[in-house]
C-alpha cells in the first residue's frame, strides 16, 4: 500500500486475536504496521507480530522489487513489533538493524544474539539519511517501553510514531476513532503522561503532516485534533463535561441505586455512561472514566471489602494516575456497609479527587430517604 510514492506500507491486520496483550478485547481486530522507505538506501520499519512472517515478509519483498534492505529500524521492542527481527535477519543477513542501546540489550534477551553487533545503535536526535530522506530519531521513554524511540522523516513530514497514536481495529480511519484510540492509550500508555508530555513537547518542535503508528490508521488530516487529545490524556484532563456511573450489584438493588442516579443526572442535562462492572469490558469503564469529569461508585460491601470487579477497576484507575476528578459513592451492605471507606481508602493516593457531599449507604434495598440523597448526589455531579 502507497502512503507516499516512497514510503510503502507492509503492515498486517490481525482478526483472529482475542484478546490484545491477553486482557484487552479487540471486537475489530488489530495491525501491526510495518514500513519501507525506498530511496538510495532501503529502510524496513519495524516487523510484526510472530504469527504473521509470511505474510509481512512477503508485503516487503513486493514492494523492495528485487532490492535487499539496507537497514530494519526498530523502535519497540514489545514482541507485536519485534517478533520477526531475527527471522528477517535469516532472510536478509546483510541488513543493519537500527535502533536505540536498549533495545539491543533487549533484543540480545529476546534472540540470544548481539544485534548491536554490525547494527547501528542511535540516541536522541541521530540522524540516518537514506538519500533524500532523512529519518531523526527521537527518544520516547516509556512510550510505551523504555527503549521506544520515534522518528520522523523530514522530507515528507511524517512521524514513524510507534505505539503513540495507535488504536484497535483496522487501519482505516473510522468516527470512533477517539473512543478506541482512548481504549487503548488509557489502557496501554495512561500510567505514563508525564513521559507522554514530554514527547508531545519534542514533538512540537516538528511540522508533522502525517502520523504513522504501529498500530491502526496512518493519521492524514487534523493532525492538531489527535495531538490535542494526547495533550488532553496525557495531562489528565478531562475530555467532556459527563459523569461515568460504575456499578457491581449482586442481586439488583445497587443496580437500581445506579439506574436512578443515571435518570436523575439524565434529567438535570448531564451526559452520562453506566457500566455494570461484572459484565462489562473493562478497558471501557476504565477509558470513560478518564473521558468525563466525574465518576460515581456504587458497590456492595463483600467480605468486608468490596465486590472483586469494583476493586479491579478502581486499582486500574489508580495504576493510571487517575486525578483531578469529582467522585460519588453510593454503598450497599445489609448488615455492617463499608464500601465506602474502602473505596476512599483505595482512591486515597489519587490526585485532587473531590468527593462529594452526599453520601448514598444502603441498608440492603433503596429506601425513600436514599432515593434523596441520590437526587442530591447527582446535583453535586451535575
Ligand atoms: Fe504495540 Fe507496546 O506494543
């Protein structure tokens, strides 16, 4: 496939996986991009996962027409991407592999092989002309690994973006991108905004016209809309004003406690999400929850503690920085109610979290009194 007459992709789209990284669901599957610049010198861009060889090595030698690649650039080393490093080099043994100290000492782990060994090991802000292309490598830590590095190609403005900007689902451009884009940054890089900033601020530097992730569509168009909502994600902000309603309930009546309070904010013209956490994908519940400006909990009190789902999500919020919120809690318990000191307890390392007033404690079922207080929680909200 053609992205510029020069730079071809050679990437595959994966539909059998079921789950992404073994934990996220991917309903529309995903890509490993892959790349080739042709010019006086031949450049491979990063390989693709295991399963995929043939495929992939077959998309390369059909666009190198008869042409051995003088170098394979490697910039992460998670084994979506780097799974066939050693194959290609079986294949082509004269190819110089590229790439950053890290990722050869990674690569030595993965293959058994010294690869920096007649490869060419760059640092931030190297350069490597192919001809009249020029690629600058740019150091992104922990983006999403510590030995990931982006580059960017000067002639056509593009950015050889790795991770950032990747998503789920096929490389074509769809109207959810934002939400998928948002699944997977939160789930995969959130824990790391800072990290993130500081690449966004390298990269503010470029004039970029086109962003080519590992994984999803190659970015064309806007290219200020994506890098403001990895400015927004990335900060912590929130992206719109709403509430994420999560919920675990065991036999319907904190059900309904949520139900009620998604209809009361629903009422004052609040835009909400609801998610019953036993049952729901919780990439998502995680990924709204960073979406909108407030999150309301409401949980049964188990073994003293809390329903397993609900404090599976909460530590998913916490392992990602999650701050600068509102949040409500609503409790159940039919004999000793303690949700919500565990949840303030579990949320307690989080950044400028404002709780509110109102407190929602369940005796078993909703009560009249409770059924107030909600009303008066989801004012709070609102
Ligand atoms: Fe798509 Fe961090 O690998």
């Amino acid at each position: 496939m053609k992205i510029t007459d020069n730079i071809k992709y050679v990437g595959v789209y994966d539909t059998k996986i079921d789950l992404f990284e073994s934990q996220y669901q991917v309903p529309f599957g995903v890509t490993y991009n892959s790349y080739v610049i042709l010019d006086d010198k031949t450049a491979v861009l990063d390989t693709v996962s295991t399963d995929f060889f043939d495929e992939w090595i077959k998309n390369v030698k059909d666009e190198l027409c008869g042409r051995s690649p003088d170098y394979l650039i490697v910039h992460h080393m998670e084994p979506d991407h780097s799974a066939n490093i050693a194959r290609f080099i079986d294949v082509f043994p004269d190819v110089r592999v590229v790439s950053s100290a890290k990722a050869f000492a990674m690569m030595k782990n993965f293959f058994g092989k010294d690869l920096a060994v007649g490869g060419i090991t760059v640092k931030d802000g190297d350069k490597l002309s192919l001809g009249s292309h020029t690629l600058t490598f740019i150091a992104a830590p922990m983006v999403h690994w510590p030995e990931v590095m982006v580059s960017y190609e000067e002639s056509t403005k593009t950015l050889f973006s790795a991770d950032g900007f990747g998503t789920f689902g096929k490389n074509e451009l769809t109207d959810n991108w934002a939400d998928e884009a948002r699944r997977y940054y939160i789930g995969i890089v959130g824990k790391y905004g800072a990290q993130v900033q500081s690449l966004l601020k390298k990269a503010s530097m470029l004039d970029i016209s086109r962003i080519c992730s590992l994984h999803g569509p190659i970015l064309t168009e806007n290219i200020e809309y994506y890098v403001s909502l990895y400015d927004t994600w990335s900060s912590y902000k929130y992206e719109e004003e709403g509430v994420l309603i999560a919920y675990t309930s065991v036999y319907g009546n904190t059900k309904a406690a949520a139900l009620l309070l998604d209809a009361e904010l629903r009422a004052l013209g609040v835009k909400t999400a609801i998610y019953d956490l036993s049952r729901a994908d919780m990439s998502k519940a995680i990924s709204d929850a960073f979406k909108y400006s407030a999150i309301a909990l409401a949980t049964t009190t188990y073994n003293a503690d809390i329903f397993p789902p609900m404090r599976t999500f909460i530590h998913g919020l916490c392992e990602r920085n999650f701050s600068s919120r509102k949040v409500g809690i609503i409790e159940n318990g039919s004999w000793a109610p303690m949700a919500n000191k565990v949840i303030r307890g579990l949320l307690d390392g989080c950044r400028n979290l404002t709780f509110a007033e109102s407190c929602v404690k369940i005796n078993s079922a909703l009560s009249e009194e409770n059924k107030t207080e909600i009303k008066n929680l989801a004012k709070e909200l609102s």
